[in-house]
C-alpha cells in the first residue's frame, strides 16, 4: 500500500511537472513531447491504481496522439524549435481565469463529492478488461459507437475542408 | 533470474542478427564484425551537431532503447521463462512500441539537421501505415486466444498455429513489424539514398552504438511477437521449448533483416497508399473472418 | 591521422585502435561512382562506404581533386568524427584538406596498398597526442573592421575610416567567398565529447530549427548583409528593435531583416522612418499589434494579450500587410525566409473575449506560398550533394522542400573544367587526353569525338577495320557506364543485390577484351532479367520523372520516351553493323531503367558483331590545319566537338554536351514531387555533371 501511494504521488508530481514545462519551454516539439510525457505519467498512475488496461491504452495512444500534434505544430507554427525564444502565448488573462476557475471546480468536486467507502478486493485484470468489454459492447455500446462516428465524420469533413477544391488549386 | 536469462538471449540474438545484417549489406559473412564494428564505434568521437536540441538528442537512442526492452519484457521464450506476463501483454507491446515513434522524432529533431528531421517526421507520417497493421492483427490473435497475455496467446495455438490460422493476418503483421523496425524495403527514415541516413545521420561514437543496438533490440522484440502471436511460440517437438523459441525467432529475424536487399526501396506514397487502401481493409476483413472461425470451427 | 584521446595508448585503446582499423568506413570523394568508373573495387578492398561524413573515418579522395569540390571536402573531412584519416589514390593536389595519411596510384592494386598503410596508421596512431585540430577553411571566419558609411573600406584592425574619420565597427566575414554561409566562430578547445561540429555547405545538413520558416525567395540578403556591414537588422513586428548583427527578435523571435533605412550609428536612433512622422504629427500614442481596439497614449502591453504595445502608425503599416518580407539573415547555411502570418486583422469581425483568428489556420497560413497539393506549412531549404549518396557526385542541388515534397529546385554542377584547352596550341595526343579528363565517367566516348574531330580537321580517315574496332571501345563503355548507373540505383533505391551484381560487372567488362565479353554475356543476360522481374521495381519507378517527348532531351532520356534520336544512326558503320535506334514508350524512370537494358543488349551485339576493341587514337595528323567537326553519342547523349588545327596543334575547340541539357531538366522531373520521388527521378536522367566547361 505504502510504496503504491509514493508512486501514485511520483508519477503525480511527473505528470504535473511535465504539465508544467509544456508552457516553461519556447519550443514546439519540447512542449508536445513534455504534454505526452505527462499523459504518459497519468497512463503510469493508471498501472500503479491496477487499472492495467486503461494504464496501458493511455500510454500507447498518447504517444501517437501527441506526436501527431507536434507535427502539426511544427508545420505550421513560426519558429518551432524555440531558437528565436518567440512568445507564442495569446489571452494570458482570459487562460489564467480559465484555468483558475477549472482548478477550483476540479478541487470542489474532489473534496465535496461523497466518494463512498473504499473499493473492496479488486477483480484480476483479465476480469477487468472483460468487465471493460462489457460495459463498452452493452450498455455504453450506443453512446461509444455514436461518439465514434461523430469523430470519424469530423476528421472526414475537416480532411475536406483541407483540401483546395480542384480549381482553385495552383495549376 | 529470468530477466538475466532473457537479457543474455537477447544480446545473443541481437549479435547474431548483426552478424546476418552485415552479411546483407556488405555481401560477406564475418561473424567477428559486429564485435569489430561496436568496438570501434565507442573509439570514435561523438559528436554534437551545431546548435542541437541537446536533451531530445540524448534522450532518442535511450528511449528506443527503453522501448525496445519494454517490448521484450512481454515476449515468452518458453513456460516461465518471460519477464512478466502481463494481463493485458499483446496491448502492453503495442504501448512499449509506439515509443519508437516518439524515440525517432526526438532522435530526428534533436541534431538540428534536415536530414534527421525529415526522417523522423516521415515515420511519423507512417505512423497510421504499420501501427494499424501492427493493432488490427493483434486483434484478430487476441480473438482466437480470448486473451491479452502472450502466454495464452502461445497455448491458444496448441493444435493449429495462427499462421495457418489467419495467414492473411500473418502477412500483414510481418509488414507493418518491418515498416515499425525501418528495415528495408521500408526503411524510410534513414534511406540512405534519399537522406544519407536521415534520422541516424547526425550520431557518432557512443550515441551511435546505443542507436543500433536498440534498433536490433526492437526487431528481435517484433520477431518474438511474431513468434509468439503466430508460429507458436515455444511449442515444437523434440526440441526444449526455449530452444524452439530461439530458433523460430532468429530465422524470423534473419529472414525480415535479409529480404530487404533484394528489393528496391518503396516509395513513401505507394506505402502509404497500400497500407491505408488496401491493407486496413484486409486486417478488418481479418478480423471478421477470424471471428467467424472462432464462433463456427473449434478448433 | 587525427587522433581523439589523449595519452598513451593503453591496452584497451590498443584493442579499440585494432577495430578501428579494421572497421574502414570511408566516404568517397567525389564519389563511387567515379571510384567504379576509375576501376576500384572499393568493397573488395574491404573499405566500406558510408553515406554521410559522420559514418566514415576515412576520406577516400580520388584525385584530383576538382577545384569546384575542395571546399567541400574540407567541409565533409570536418564533420567526420575522429580518429580520422584521408586515403589519397592518384596524384594531385588536396586544396585545404591536410595532407593524406595514405596514398597510393589510381589502380585496385594501390588502394589494395593504400588500405594496408591506412590500417597500420589507425592502429597505432589512434590515440597519439600530439594532433592538430582541423577546420574546414571555408567555415573560418575572421574578424575585420568597416566603415558604416563606406562599405568598402575594410582593415584587420579597429580604428577611423580615412573617409569620413568615423570609428570603424567590428564584422565576421567568412574567409573565403561563400557569403552564405558565414558560420559563428569554432570554440577549439573544447573538450572532444562535446566538440560542437559545423555542418553546412559541402555535404548537407542544412542548420534549421528557429528558421523552420519557409521560403526559397530572396537568397540574396543573406550575402547582401555579408558585403554591406550598413545593414541594420529589424524584426518586422517590432520596429523598435534594431541590432547590427543578424539574429532574432528579443521580443517575438522573429528574425530580423535588413532594415533599409541607414541610421548612423548602430544601436542608436532606435526611432526612424515613418515613425519619426508619428511622432511629429501627434503625441505617440500605443497599440497592440494583434487587438488594434486597444490604443492609449502611454507605451505598455496589452491588457488583452500583453503584446508590447507599438505606435500607432506602426501598427496601422503592419496589420494587413505581408510582413513575410523575407526573414533571411540569419546566416548559418539554411536557407529560408519566414512569410509573415499575422496579416490582417483590421477589418475583421472583433468578437469581445475572443482573439479574432485564434489560432485559425487559414490566417497563419495565409500568406505562406502553397505547393501542388495545395497544403501550406513551412518550407525549408536543403542542400544536396555534391557527394550525396543517391545523386551523381559533383552536382550541387539546393532543394526547397514543403514538408518532405520538393517546392523548388536549383542545380548546378560543381565541377568541370575550367577551360577545354590549357594553352592555344595543344598537341593533338595532348588534346585528346583533355577530352578524356573531361568526363571521368565516360572518358574513351569523348577521347573518340576528338579523334574524329582532329582527323576531320586534317582530312584524314582511319581503315574500316580500326574505325570499328574503336565503335566497339565506344560501345563497351555504354555498357559499362549503363551499368555503373544500374549500381547508382541499386546504392540510391537501397536495392543491395543489383548495387553488387552491376558493380560487379562494370569493373570486370570495363577493359574486358571481346573474348572476355562474350564470356559474361550469359551473366548480363541473366541480370538484367532478374532486374525486369524485381518485385516492387515497378512500382518504385512508373510514373517517376515523366518528360514530355521534346528537343531538348538527350540520349537515353529522349528514347525513352519515344524519340528516336541517336547520332549513332547517321554514321555508315554503324548502319552497316546493322544498328537501328532502340525506343521505348513512357518516358518515365521505368522506361529509362528498360531502354538502359535494352542499350546494354544492344551495345553487347555490336562488340561482338565487330570481334575487337581499340582504344581510340589520333591518326595521321601531322602538320595539317583545317577545322573539323564530329557528334558522338556519348552514353548519356550526343555530343559535339569543333575545333580548328592549325599546323597540327589544335588551336580552339568548342564542345557541346548532354549535361547542360540534363541540368536544365532537373526542376522538371523534382518539382512538385515527393523527395524520393524527386531523387529517383534525377537519378532517373543518368546525368554526368563533370562534362562541362565555364
């Protein structure tokens, strides 16, 4: 119990750390690697709360997902690698309000939310994985498969979108 | 115990496989060459490129290093002989290896050259190309198996190995693990003809070595996971089943570090285009027909 | 021999310097496939090759060493880690390379010698102390004074200018005349793990990481600002920042551009132009550049995004204007100019609490050129060669790249001679040798042109026997030239097994006698159709490098694509060998590989239809004088000789060759494709850069 607390509280402070150095750094693949490192650190504390599954999904996707960022980053954005140290922040007020405000609210409900009394014996994570799969193919099988069409018909359209109808491109 | 037992066969394999990589490239077998070649690569200086950023540029080789082992860590070699069986091992792999990915566009970024740059980005631009074909397969493993842990992946195959279960998945995996290790035909990031080295272009010395031994280290893993999802693992007769183990995954390897000198380098678009148009769709169509099987013939 | 570590050798260095000198990585200068063409075997003499600097210890340099590439060589030498050496084969001279640590003849059995002494060097002087560091002299820099008023007075040492009597202020300028390129200072005396490298000019490895900012446009100021030390350096955002040096933004990390005002002295008078206006007109008064709703009378930042608040002018000039202005300056060999992205924000629809454009990608990419796919992003210039691994060596290509497809191409090439001939009256034997210099790739193709050439002039004609014996000279060097590009694609598309097999046979059927010849016919019958068979071959090369059927394509590329042009068809002997032009259909890299095959079969029935070889020699000159002219197709096109003799020393020569043609056809086959795509292509042409005069 004692050394799963001093990970959780480890791989915690990594994930807020790396949180943090997504905005201390001037450069674009710095911050998208920093922003997976601390999702890679929450996918970690997954593993040590024995959520293998999750742990495990969380740390393969983000790797993917943020280095699909980066990329997107470093396209499109001037002075990616930071050597121009280029103050890329915009709205400083209104961010620091909204993270305030999220910090607070994300406080409110970890100490006013009746959590219960402790989970008893957890189940062996080929259990939870089968658990798992039941709750997404039963009874959140429609909310999942719509949400997942949703996306694909955004990421379809936005691919449209990308694209300079044939005309108007550049001969 | 069994984590020495696996590093040792590991850096046995990973000598062997370079002696047979050399043997591709040079034309001529010299089993002391990889010892000459690791030797005199730690003589040499190791330089930093002009104005690098240093911490993505040390960071790289290690990570794939890390990435490589993880991978390892869930590989039986035979019944008790795996670092840890993991529940959720065949999802656990894919996690270690998508880190390759983050790995070689650090290593790519890192040296402040084009070269490395384009490299990285390209097997970023890939991703989709193996990672999909390296996941969909698995799947369709998974599906047979009714678990995630390579172990019962391996039993699973007791009377009917998968690659004459699900060849068409086979196939494919062995593709993507050749796209996702960057040997030839698809190896993309360092093609030598078109980026002179691309990500590795920019590593001397030390750095070097680390680089090419973690890239030994992930196509032993990704011919482990070869192994072990489809030809059976350990299972064999007459042999000890770590022997059959060793062998099945050396002359995987050998055959995935040879092929590619017989071949021209794929172009990037025809990758691209093969593995979204038409390799997504068989790996689906795998799955079902997999999951057909597997509700209709017991086998 | 440049040593790493210092001490004496212990046991271990001992054991490393053994494996160093028995793990012989080199990087050929000016290349491998001049090394084939010369004869050496590099692989058989257990050197093997490496495709950048940083892989290799040893630079193999087959001299001489062309003038146009000694820069980059040093250049090259420098980035190779050492302990590292220089393997010399023929004679000539080094330019700025140190001198060589082994040296033997231009001949397999000199390098054979060579490699040994090379070994024996590494291994017992690996580790020695008593080195000098070496850098490339095109990189160095110096420090020297000028004049801000008068560019052109320039001294060694601080003091006024004659001129106007103002103090001169300090510059950095490159010590040779490679103005794009001026590096900062090398720190020498670092401690060797962490030596810091320079990169650039030579091989490749264009410096980017702050200028990831595209744009092939406007080269011109980065040399612009070497040549004119007036130049003041401005960021385009924030006009209040001016600095003599190039460099970026301390503000926003944009790079600054040249300024065109001149004020006098740098550093002062921070207010000028149009902002001198401003201040006349009204008491300044301060906006945001990026929320022009924001404006008050004292300078400050923005109570919206905290952007340093710029007068009023300023921002009214800057918002819905391109400030891509080209961002050069920054001179560290990457080439690239940044296209502004913050454009026009004045006449936009201002929704309070939400920045107009946040992070909209159409406005941050508005101004930034598009390539063919109609994607915009950041461009980055590259450069490529001359000793680039995949691409005839000597050709220098600076490719613009739009993510990793080609948005722009400029070549040219980085050798030749300087002048066909040396002196007004050469000697025909020595005339001939010069034609042959001229190409090391295809040299008895072009020592046949003069002889025809001389023997036209002097209204000679050689014995029908002799004639084609040196046909078939000629015709055994397409073939082995065919081949020698068979193995350039074979090193470029990675495809080991043909690199081998047709280096192979390039180095035997390179002075191979008929018999010989007609003894490997079995052989290159079998490769080459174990190359149409290749899986994955067509699908690397269809379609790649198509080139319309036109006037201006030589050789090989013209009847791939369906012209039957070959100067070939117009001499007697070889209509009476029975020669016809041999054409495909495409005119793509495919049609190129076949026609190169079909040319190989084609070559080998000529050698074998006419039974013996002759080197071509000039024949009956004499004291004659006249002019003459001759065409002969070459491996890669027909070229043209004239010259005129006058009593039996040639006097003045003209020469056409293919290469030019083959230059101009670069941008053509690169543009717009995938960078692959776009080598493959240019390897494709089968292009000799050597073959050219200033």
């Amino acid at each position: 119990m004692t050394s799963q607390m001093i990970f959780l509280v480890f791989f915690g402070g990594a994930a807020v750390w790396f949180g943090v150095t997504v905005f201390r750094t001037h450069s674009m693949v710095r911050s998208a690697l920093a922003l997976l490192f601390s999702q890679t650190a929450v996918g970690l504390m997954f593993l040590v709360m024995q959520a293998e599954f999750l742990g495990v999904l969380q740390i393969m996707m983000m790797a993917t997902e943020m280095s699909v960022m980066a990329i997107f980053m470093v396209m499109f954005m001037m002075d990616p690698g930071g050597m121009g140290a280029m103050d890329m922040t915009h709205q400083k007020r209104l961010s620091l309000w909204a993270g305030g405000v999220g910090l607070g609210a994300a406080m409110a409900v970890i100490w006013l939310a009746d959590w219960g009394p402790p989970g008893g014996n957890l189940p062996e994570t080929a259990e939870q994985t089968a658990e798992l799969g039941r709750e997404l193919l039963g009874r959140s099988m429609f909310i999942f498969q719509s949400v997942g069409l949703t996306i694909l018909t955004a990421m379809v359209s936005a691919t449209m979108v990308a694209i300079a109808p044939a005309k108007e491109q550049p001969k | 115990m069994t984590i020495l037992i696996v590093l040792l066969s590991l850096a046995v394999g990973a000598y062997l496989i370079a002696v047979l990589e050399s043997w591709a490239v040079h034309g001529r077998l010299q089993p002391a060459r990889p010892a000459i070649s690791a030797l005199a690569l730690l003589g040499r200086e190791s330089l930093l490129a002009r104005t690098p950023d240093r911490l993505l540029f040390e960071t790289g080789p290690v990570l794939l290093l890390v990435a490589g082992l993880l991978a390892v860590a869930v590989i039986p070699l035979a019944p008790g002989l795996i670092i840890t069986d993991m529940a959720t091992g065949a999802l656990f792999l894919n996690a270690a290896l998508a880190y390759v990915l983050v790995a070689l566009i650090m290593a790519g970024w890192g040296p402040n050259g084009a070269y490395g740059m384009i490299g990285g980005w390209r097997f970023l631009g890939q991703f989709v190309a193996y990672a999909m074909l390296i996941v969909m397969p698995i799947t369709a493993v998974v599906l047979r198996a009714e678990s995630l842990s390579t172990v019962d992946i391996v039993t699973s195959q007791s009377s009917l190995w998968n690659i004459a279960y699900q060849p068409l998945g086979f196939a494919l995996f062995v593709a993507a693990a050749m796209g996702l290790c960057w040997l030839p035909p698809l190896d993309l990031p360092t093609a030598p003809g078109d980026l002179a080295g691309g990500v590795e272009a920019e590593y001397t010395g030390v750095r070097f070595a680390v680089l090419r031994l973690a890239r030994m280290v992930i196509i032993l893993a990704l011919a482990g996971a070869t192994v072990t999802f489809y030809l059976g693992g350990w299972l064999g007769p007459w042999l000890p089943d770590w022997a059959w183990s060793g062998i099945k995954i050396l002359i995987v390897a050998g055959l995935m570090v040879s092929a590619g000198r017989l071949v021209p380098r794929v172009r990037e678009t025809r990758y691209l285009e093969l593995s979204w148009k038409l390799g997504i769709p068989l790996a689906l169509g795998n799955i079902f027909l997999v999951g057909v099987i597997v509700l209709v013939v017991p086998i | 021999m440049i040593g790493a570590r210092q001490g004496t050798m212990t046991m271990l260095q001992r054991l490393v310097a053994a494996a160093m000198s028995r793990d012989i990585r080199g990087f050929v200068v000016p290349g491998a496939d001049v090394a084939r063409a010369a004869g050496l075997d590099l692989g058989g003499a257990g050197l093997h090759l490496s495709a950048t600097p940083r892989h290799a210890n040893v630079l193999v340099i087959i001299a001489p060493l062309p003038a146009g590439l000694a820069d980059a060589a040093s250049v090259a030498y420098g980035q190779m880690p050492r302990p590292r050496a220089i393997l010399a084969l023929g004679s000539g001279d080094l330019g700025p390379l140190p001198d060589a640590d082994a040296t033997g003849p231009l001949t397999q059995a000199g390098l054979v010698t060579a490699m040994e002494d090379l070994r024996w060097v590494i291994a017992t002087g690996s580790f020695r102390s008593d080195v000098d560091d070496y850098e490339a002299p095109t990189l160095q820099t110096r420090t020297e004074y000028t004049c801000p008023m008068h560019p052109e007075v320039v001294q060694d040492e601080p003091g006024n200018c004659p001129k106007c009597g103002m103090t001169l202020v300090l510059r950095k300028a490159a010590v040779s005349s490679h103005a794009g390129h001026a590096m900062p200072e090398k720190e020498r005396d670092m401690p060797v793990e962490t030596r810091v490298e320079t990169t650039s000019a030579g091989h490749d490895h264009a410096n980017d990481k702050g200028n990831k900012h595209g744009g092939a446009h406007d080269h011109g100021h980065a040399k612009h600002a070497v040549s004119e030390p007036l130049v003041q350096y401005t960021c385009p955002m924030h006009s209040e920042v001016i600095s003599a040096e190039p460099g970026s933004c301390p503000k926003c990390g944009m790079f600054l551009v040249p300024a065109d005002t001149k004020s006098e002295h740098a550093g002062h008078d921070a207010r000028h132009g149009h902002t001198k206006h401003a201040a006349d007109e009204s008491p300044a008064r301060y906006t945001c550049p990026m929320h022009p709703e924001v404006v008050q009378d004292e300078p400050g930042n923005c109570p919206k995004c905290g952007m340093t608040l710029v007068p009023v002018e300023e921002a009214v000039e800057n918002s819905g204007h391109d400030h891509g202005a080209a961002s050069q300056g920054h001179d560290n060999g990457s080439k690239s100019s940044h296209q502004g992205s913050h454009a026009s924000h004045g006449n936009d629809v201002v929704i309070e609490g939400i920045e107009a454009h946040f992070m909209s990608m159409t406005d941050l990419t508005r101004d930034m050129p598009a390539s063919e796919d109609g994607l915009k992003m950041e461009w980055i210039g590259v450069p490529f060669g001359p000793f680039f691994p995949g691409l005839p060596s000597g050709l220098r290509l600076d490719l613009t790249l739009d993510g990793d497809a080609v948005a722009g191409t400029s070549a040219d090439s980085a050798v030749g001679l300087s002048e066909l001939l040396h002196e007004d009256t050469t000697t025909p034997a020595a005339f001939v040798d010069q034609l042959a210099a001229l190409s090391p790739l295809s040299p008895v193709a072009y020592s046949l042109l003069a002889c025809l050439a001389l023997e036209q002039a002097a209204e000679q004609s050689v014995p029908s026997s002799v004639a084609r014996a040196r046909i078939a000279a000629a015709e055994r060097e397409r073939l082995t030239s065919h081949f020698g590009w068979l193995a350039g694609f074979g090193t470029q598309a990675g495809f080991t097994w043909l690199e081998k097999r047709a280096t192979a046979l390039q180095l035997k059927l390179r002075v191979a006698p008929v018999i010989e010849i007609a003894a490997l016919a079995p052989k290159i019958t079998a490769l080459l159709t174990r190359i149409q068979r290749t899986p994955l071959l067509k699908a690397r090369l269809k379609g790649i490098g198509r080139l319309a059927g036109d006037d201006a394509l030589p050789g090989p590329v013209a009847r791939a694509g369906g012209i039957a042009r070959d100067a070939r068809s117009d001499d007697p002997i070889y209509t009476e060998l029975g020669f016809t032009v041999l054409t495909a259909t495409d005119g793509d890299a495919l049609a190129r590989l076949t026609q190169r095959c079909g040319e190989i079969f084609q070559s080998l029935e000529l050698i074998l239809k006419v039974g013996a070889i002759a080197m071509p020699e000039p024949h009956g000159i004499g004291t004659a004088s006249g002019t003459g002219e001759a065409v002969v197709e070459t491996p890669r096109g027909a070229a043209r000789l004239s010259l005129t003799l006058h009593n039996g020393k040639v006097t003045a020569a003209n020469i056409e060759t293919p290469t030019a043609a083959h230059v101009d056809l670069i941008a053509t086959v690169a543009d717009g494709r995938e960078l692959g795509d776009a080598l493959t292509g240019i390897g494709s042409l089968d292009m000799s850069p050597w073959e050219v005069t200033a």
